[in-house]
C-alpha cells in the first residue's frame, strides 16, 4: 500500500485523505491480526527485578541456541556438498555443537536459579502480606472490596459561590451550566467582522521527502491513537 501512495502532494486535501487511508489501513490490519493480551506467571504482583533479570538471561540464551541451530544445519548442508573443504566444516560443525550444549547447561542452571527465585519472591510478598495483617482480627480485612471506597476527586470542586460539590448529580449540573448551559449568553459576532481578512496563499507542493523528515522529529514513546499505530511505527515506515 505505502508502494502506491503518490511521491508529491499538490493540496491539503490529497495530504489529508491519504492519512486517512493509511490509517484506515492500518485499523484494519489491527483488527485482523492483534490479539488479547495473555496473563501469565509474570503478571503476578510478587514478580520483582530479580525474576525479570533471570526471565532476561533465560530468553537470550535460548535465542542464541536458536541461531546456532540454524547454522548447524548449514554447517551440515555444506560438510555434504563441499568435500574440498571438509575438514573445516567439520571442525566448525563441531564447534557449533559444543557451543549448543554448552549453551544449554548454562539454561539448566539458570532455569533452577529462576524456579529457586520465584520461590523467594512469593515467600517475601505473602510474609509481607502476613505481617501486614497481624494487628487484624478479620482475615477478609486482607481485600479491596472490604475496605471503605475512596473518597471521590470531585469533593473539593467548588461552585462559583464557594459552596462544594458533593454528589455526582450537582457536578454533574455544575459542568452542564459552566461549558454547556441550557440559556447561554448571547456572543456578539460583529467584532468577527472587523477581523482584517488574509489572501488564501497557494498550496506548494509536499514531497514524500518532507513528511519524512517531519515524522523523524515525533516522539516514539508517545501513546497510540485509534489506529493503534504509535508514531514510532509510523516513522519507521
């Protein structure tokens, strides 16, 4: 799609709707293929930086495990179909076997590390709880749902009279008359009038250089909106 888009844009308009059309796109692409996101063991609240550390390690090595496995395969493929250079593939076959299995014992021991950890951050996260809960006569007092509900923002809201606000209706009303009342006050539009009109300028061309360069100084780390593209994608392609 982004192979079809023009090179030169020559109006507001062609600029506006193909950002529309990319953005129906990639819509569309997010509906298709994202997926709900899994809870799993690390989305517990006793997971801490040592676990992450460990989780880290683990998936590095078995990454790396990973690519060699696919260049023994081509190490393979060319101890069979080289034979003037047999020796030498054989050697760095070899090489890459011992690797993996050095590899794969280093996963073993972190692997018990990670399992001895995890036991650890339970432990300290329930003694936690625990000692939290020892001056409590009431098991359920543990809970959200038992304790009082927090005291609402809008309490110290105040009416132009000074007077709080102290319920969701009378905020409620208090925002309908501040930005949407019901008898607003007449505007007088006559100053627009005496507004000096501006010449409408042309539109000079915008190349697909421009907006390139325009994307490149957005922040990447910034929220996505409802394409669900962040800018970080948008500017990488």
């Amino acid at each position: 799609m982004l192979r079809s888009l023009p090179k030169v844009y020559s109006s507001a308009n062609e600029v506006e709707n193909t950002g529309e059309l990319i953005q129906v796109a990639m819509d569309a692409a997010w509906q298709r293929y994202a997926t709900p996101p899994r809870h799993s063991s690390r989305s517990k609240s006793w997971w801490n930086a040592e676990c992450s550390n460990l989780h880290q390690q683990i998936k590095k090595r078995c990454d790396k495990i990973r690519d060699l496995r696919a260049s023994l395969r081509q190490w393979q493929h060319l101890v069979q179909n080289d034979p003037e250079h047999h020796l030498l593939q054989a050697v760095r076959l070899e090489h890459t076997r011992l690797s993996i299995l050095s590899i794969r014992k280093e996963v073993e021991e972190l692997r018990r590390e990670f399992r001895a950890c995890v036991r650890r951050a339970k432990h300290l996260f329930f003694d936690d709880i625990i000692s939290s809960a020892q001056d409590s006569q009431r098991v359920w007092d543990l809970v959200d749902w038992t304790k009082p509900r927090r005291v609402n923002a809008a309490v110290g809201l105040t009416r132009s009279d000074g007077s709080c606000i102290e319920s969701p209706e009378e905020l409620k009303e208090a925002f309908q008359n501040q930005f949407t009342p019901i008898n607003p006050h007449p505007v007088d539009l006559t100053c627009v009038e005496e507004i000096p009109q501006i010449l409408c300028r042309d539109f000079p061309p915008i190349s697909i250089r421009e907006i390139f360069e325009a994307l490149q100084d957005t922040s990447n780390s910034s929220a996505p909106g409802p394409d669900h593209c962040a800018s970080g994608k948008t500017s990488f392609s």
